[in-house]
C-alpha cells in the first residue's frame, strides 16, 4: 500500500475520533435563548417562588427559569 494513501487513511481515522469525542462532551441542552437576564429576583406566586434566578428568553416568551448558566444573543445583568 502507499504511504501516502496510508497516512490519508490514518488522518481521517484520527479526524473522525476527534470530531467524536468532541460531539460527546459538547451539552446536550446547549440552547442559546434570544435574552438572558442573569439573577434576577424571579416572583411566580402561582409556584410561591421568590428567588433569584437565571431567565431565558426566546421568540417573545420565557422559555427557561433556572440556577443553571445559560447562553444567550443579548445578555441582561440584573443583579443591580
């Protein structure tokens, strides 16, 4: 076999591991919301929530409130 088409052969092999392992370690729920406000004082009486939290914002609507960090186009601190 050439060496060449060998070392071709051996480069895909090592590129596609890559891509691999990179896929794997990359979030699952890496949703990037249109705003994030970040700890916020969150009020939901419905819930009896009252707290500090982390919103995401997409389409006009709330789509996530959570403790987790999120990503977002426009970034909102609302820590004051």
């Amino acid at each position: 076999m050439d060496k060449g088409v060998f070392l071709g052969f051996g480069l895909w092999i090592l590129l596609i591991t890559l891509m691999s392992v990179l896929a794997a370690a990359l979030p699952v729920d890496a949703d990037v919301y249109d705003v994030v406000i970040f700890d916020g004082r969150v009020i939901d009486p419905e819930s009896n929530l009252d707290a500090v939290r982390n919103v995401g914002i997409s389409k006009g609507a709330i789509q996530a409130i959570t403790t987790e960090s999120l990503q977002g186009n426009l970034k909102i601190d609302a820590r004051g």
